[in-house]
C-alpha cells in the first residue's frame, strides 16, 4: 500500500474502497478561492472474500469503478461528480456533471458518502494557508503559476 497510487480507505458491503493518492488535491473551491475543497477519484473494486484486494501495481482488477468527488471539509459536505465503469484500462470520455452550488449534499452519519468523507479528509493535511494563515511556496506556484506539482 505504501508504494502504490491507490490507498486503501476502507472495505464494505462486497467492496474495497481506495484513495487515488496521485490525484487527490486541494483546490479553491469555485466561485470562492478563498476556501478550499479535496478534489479526489475513489476507485472501487468489488471483492467476494470480505477482505481488501492485494494491488501491488502490477496486477490490476479486471473491473472496477472510479467515482470522483470534491470534499468541502471546512462545510462538512460532499459533492459526487461523476462515475465510471472500468473494464481493462479508463477512457478519457467521462461524462462529468458541472459544477453546481445546488448539488452539494450534507452527510447522511453511516451513509457510504459520510465514510469517504471522513477517511478522505482523515489522509489529507491541512488546506493550503490553513494552519500558517499564509500559503507555502509550493502552493504560491501551484495557485498562482498553474503549475502542479
């Protein structure tokens, strides 16, 4: 799990759930850059022994989902973008909902979403600026330069 892209945040109901450490971020959060949100990819791969899917990186399932979210941890919500079945290798050509104010959703205690929430943000530090009051210099680059590191 250390060396991997994918963490793995939890296993239930016939599925193991895991953080894609690549690519989960923060960003400003829309139509408010003063606060920022976790933008993240959760894959999920059905398991029929109970236990999590050993993936060294190597050997790959042969079907899962991808399900991308943005995390407000600042308003206790979630947001859920998008889902993808995964058969051999992801395309590009998923279809995303736009970004609506209207669409985020107050965790439900229990609910799949409260688990994702809370092992997601549990794996992150801190927002850029948040424990400092000011932001690092690789979040000056990445913020205002537009380049990721």
């Amino acid at each position: 799990d250390r060396g991997s892209r994918y963490k793995t945040l939890f296993v239930d109901n016939g599925f193991t759930y895991y953080l894609d450490a690549k690519d989960t971020r923060w960003i400003p959060r829309p139509y408010n850059s003063a606060e920022y949100i976790i933008d993240t990819w959760v894959r999920l791969v059905e398991n029929t022994t109970g236990e999590a899917v050993a993936e060294d990186g190597k050997i790959r399932p042969a079907k899962y989902f991808l399900e991308h979210y943005y995390i407000s941890p600042q308003r206790h919500e979630i947001m859920f973008i998008s889902e993808l079945e995964v058969t051999g290798r992801p395309e590009n050509a998923v279809k995303e909902r736009a970004y609506d104010p209207k669409n985020w959703e107050q965790l439900v205690p229990g609910s799949i979403e409260d688990e994702i929430y809370t092992a997601v943000t549990a794996r992150m530090s801190g927002a850029p600026g948040a424990k400092t009051g000011g932001m690092s210099v690789r979040d000056m680059v990445e913020e205002y330069a537009r380049i990721s590191f």
